[in-house]
C-alpha cells in the first residue's frame, strides 16, 4: 500500500483515498444537520443553546479527529512509509493510552466548568439550561468520541481508508436513529429534548470505536494494536504530545474565533445568535468534508516524507488544498447565491431564518479561502512541519479579536458588519497559510537534493508526476 503510495500517480491517488472519506463526512455533515432539524423543533431557546454548546463539542472532535488524531495519522504513516512497521505499532499503542487521558481531562473540564464557560458567552435563564443539558451528557460520554476518533487516525495512517470511512459511516447513521428516538421518545423511550442528540452522538461513535478496534487488534495486516510485546517510552508519548499540541492551535484558534463572534451575537438579542448558529454551523460541517480530502493528504504527505520524497510530498500537499478550496468554495457560493435552501431547514421562525441568511449571503465565497488554509493544515501534519501553517489560524483570530473589539464600540454596528469582519478573518487564514508553506515551512533545513529514495522509486515516481 505505502509502496504504490510513492509511485502511483497524484490525483487518482488522492481521489482514491479521499472519496470513501467524503462519503463518510457527507453521512457525518447529514448527521449534523438532522440533530439541528431535531432541535429547531423544539423551539428557539433549545436552537440558541445548541448554538453556545456548538463550538465545544466541535472543539472536542477537532482536537481528536483533527489535531491529535491528524498527528497520529501522520505518525503512523511516516513509520510505514520508512517501512518500520514495530514504529507504527508503537504509535498506535502510544496514542491510544494518551487518548484515555485526553477524554478524562476533557470531561472534567466541562462537566466542572461548563456553567461558567457558556455563561460568560451570553447564555442565560432557558438558553443556558438547553446548553448544559447537551453539553454535560455529551461530555459524560466523550471517551467514545475520544477512542473512535483515534482508532480511526491509526486505520487512516495505514492507508486503508475504506475501513475508516466505513466504521465513522455506520457510526453516524447509528447516532441519526437513536437521537430522533431520545430527543422526541419515540416508542418505550422517553423524551429527552436536547439532551436526546447527545445520547444519539456517544452511542453512534461507541459503535464505530467498537469496529475500529476490533479491526485494528483482529483483521489488519498493515499493523495491529497490540498490549504486549511494545515498551512503553515517554519519548513516544512526547513526540505525539509535540506535534498534536501544535496542531491544536488551529482548532483552538477556530473554537475561540467563533466564541467571540457567538458572544457578539448574544448581545443583539437570541433570533440573532440563534441564525447566526445555523450559518456558522456552516463551517463546522465543512470541517469535515474538508477533512475527507486532507486526512488523504496527511497519509500521502506522511509516507512521502517518511521515504524522503519531500518535493513530491510537498506538490501533494499543494493539489490536495486546491481541491479542498474548490468544494468548500462551490458550496459556500452556492448557499450564497440560494441562502433560504440552508436557513429553511432548521427554523420556521422568520427572524431567525433572516439573520441565517444574512451571514450566508455575505460569508459564504469566502468558504473557498477556508478550505485551502485548513486543507494545508492538515497536510502539515503529514509532514510533522506545523509550527509556522498554524499561524494562519492565529492571524484570523487576532483578526475577529481586534476586529470584534472594535466593532463592540460602535453603537451602530450591526451583524451584518460582523459577517464582513468574519469574510475578512477567513480570507486572512487561507492566505497566511498559503504564503508560511510557499515559503518553505515544511521544507527548512531538509535537504531537497538528496531525497531518500531508491533509484527505482524515482524512476516510478517521475514517471508518475
């Protein structure tokens, strides 16, 4: 698999390994938009509550799927593609001992503290009740979402994507049945309103975690989990803890510019912050269909480098983000051009649906300048080179923070003008990112002229442009 990886030419390869994974992420987008629906069907404050718990909840899967997971992935691909599959192993073993660490830290962290966090973004009286009751049953249960997400980064290190895809698939499709049966109580269940879309999302990812597992300890042959037979290194840990610390900046980064810009909009009343909620909700779903292309990029950056192919990683990592901008940037021209077709599936509430609107119509082209700055973020973890693409996702921060403060001061500013100060703030990370890789953020102090390849590995691959 890691061998054709370095021979077989770009784009088919990238398709073939992107496509079970954009299948899967449409299924996942599906997932999120039919707990919305759920939601809207109880009413304004419970849809203005999922809007506060939104952002963390998303936190929690970037930072396992995206970050951690993202650095697992590349870990083990950069192994496999040195050809030490015992490295692999140790990765894979090592990561899923920090994962349980990782999952009760985050419970803790929301379950003591939740009150306080969705307070201080504006929630009050009934819209803080439906925050806290999805908030703190989802976290009592986030080392299912934990545990999926990084059995599914090693499957996604070893180049097999079909199994990845599949289990993620099920998963949701799984968490669309139950939270309609638990947040309405369907048959013998009972109603749990909000809350019933977060017992929906654990039972969902405990069976794809259940799955992965399953495959990784029994039918693999790329590698297997193993308890035995591995030393356990402190080195280890720290090289995942280096590089996924890093790439935790881009998510923390994205989940703090949407807290200031959600805490913005519960100022202006809650039919504002409650459409404001469904059309960044937007970005949050592309998350992952943007993922479905760069979580190929991570294993086909990861293996070239690992063999010392690093220009070739390098125009991956370039093809593999124009593609990503494209699908992101189509998609948020047309709910652009056709705003009503998102707003409308979430609220009958016609100020709500406005403001919906509003934001989709002047953010959504600049969704392609998100797609190339996280697509590349990805890819940077592939090549374990993250220090400088994350800057892009602190500059758009710094942007909305400076931005925002100085919109708050003027007793005119409307959400339209913070729609603007968003455009402005995505435009801001995509260019930023393209510019530190453009200038060689991956490649410094590689030496380019002597890549480490077989001479038939070259002849294949040159080839193979």
């Amino acid at each position: 698999m890691h061998k054709n990886l370095l021979t077989d030419p770009i784009s088919p390869t990238l398709a073939r390994l992107a496509a079970p994974n954009i299948i899967a992420m449409f299924i996942m987008l599906a997932t999120s938009m039919a707990e919305a629906f759920y939601i809207g069907q109880l009413g304004t404050a419970p849809l203005a509550g999922l809007a506060l718990a939104f952002p963390m909840i998303m936190l929690t899967m970037m930072m396992a799927g995206g970050s951690f997971g993202g650095a697992i992935a590349g870990a083990v691909a950069q192994q496999l593609g040195a050809g030490n599959r015992d490295g692999a192993e140790s990765v894979a073993l090592h990561a899923f001992i920090l994962t349980i660490g990782f999952s009760v830290l985050f419970s803790w962290l929301f379950l003591s503290f939740g009150a306080t966090i969705y307070s201080t973004l504006g929630g009050k009286d009934d819209v803080l009740k439906e925050a806290l009751a999805y908030s703190d049953l989802f976290f009592s249960g986030c080392m299912a979402i934990w545990l999926a997400n990084v059995f599914n980064a090693v499957i996604r290190g070893t180049g097999q994507m079909n199994v990845a895809a599949g289990a993620m698939a099920l998963g949701s499709i799984i968490q669309i049945l139950v939270s309609a049966v638990f947040v309405f109580g369907i048959g013998p269940f009972p109603a749990l309103g909000i809350a019933g879309a977060a017992v929906g999302s654990i039972v969902g990812f405990t069976v794809a975690g259940l799955l992965q597992l399953w495959f990784l300890m029994r039918t693999s042959a790329v590698l297997q989990l193993r308890f035995n037979g591995i030393s356990i290194q402190a080195s280890a840990f720290l090289d995942i803890l280096k590089v996924g610390s890093m790439a935790s900046v881009s998510p923390l980064s994205s989940v703090l510019t949407v807290i200031i810009i959600t805490s913005m909009m519960a100022r202006l009343g809650v039919d504002v912050l409650a459409g404001y909620g469904i059309g960044a909700r937007l970005e949050f779903l592309m998350i992952p269909l943007i993922f479905g292309i760069g979580s190929a990029s991570i294993t086909m950056v990861g293996t070239h480098f690992g063999a010392g192919k690093y220009q070739r990683g390098v125009k991956i990592g370039w093809i593999s983000s124009f593609y990503a901008a494209a699908l992101a940037g189509s998609m948020g021209l047309i709910l652009s051009l056709f705003p009503s077709l998102w707003a409308n599936l979430f609220t009958d509430v016609e100020t709500v649906r406005a403001a919906c609107r509003s934001y989709l119509q002047i953010v959504g082209p600049f969704y392609a300048f998100f797609g190339l700055g996280l697509c590349l973020y990805f890819a940077s973890q592939g090549a374990r080179r993250l220090l400088w693409p994350v800057m892009g996702a602190f500059a758009r921060l710094l942007v909305v923070a400076f931005g925002g403060w100085y919109l708050s001061n003027q007793p005119n500013a409307s959400a339209e003008d913070f729609f603007v100060l968003i455009c402005i703030a995505m435009a801001t990370y995509g260019l930023v990112t393209a510019a530190v890789v453009y200038l060689g953020a991956w490649t410094q102090g590689l030496n380019l002229k002597a890549e480490r390849t077989s001479p038939e590995i070259n002849d294949l691959a040159d080839a193979n442009p």
